[in-house]
C-alpha cells in the first residue's frame, strides 16, 4: 500500500493558509520539544510551504509587473 503524502494538502493552500502553517510549523521547531523524527517531517514540511509561497509571490510580483507594464 501505497504512503499517503503528508504534504499534499499544502497544493491546495491560499498564501495567507501556506505562510500561517509555515509560521506554526517555525514555530514548533524553535520550541525544540519534538523527536528528531518530528522535527525531520517539520522541516520538509517547511520546505514545501516555503515553495509555496514563493510559488504565490512569484505570480504575485509577475503579474504586477503585467500591469505596470501596460500602465507604461
């Protein structure tokens, strides 16, 4: 049987969802109270949410840049 990704909820974030989770998940690894094993999946957790965001800001800054463009 195939593992379910633990990630995959993440494609169907808003930034605003995708940067709250990131902060929570920070903030979990700065506490230090979870296993190794924990804070292993934090941080690719982490990293994808990361991904995420910048995926948004990305499409964010491009298409602001569409618009000032055409402003011009």
């Amino acid at each position: 049987m195939a593992e379910k990704n633990p990630n995959a909820d993440i494609a169907e974030m808003t930034y605003e969802q995708a940067r709250d989770e990131l902060t929570k998940v920070l903030n979990q690894l700065e506490q230090g109270s979870v296993t190794l094993d924990q804070s292993m999946a934090l941080w690719q957790r982490g990293e994808v949410l990361a991904q995420k965001c910048e995926e948004w800001l990305t499409g964010a800054r491009a298409k602001l840049d569409e618009v000032l463009k055409k402003k011009d």
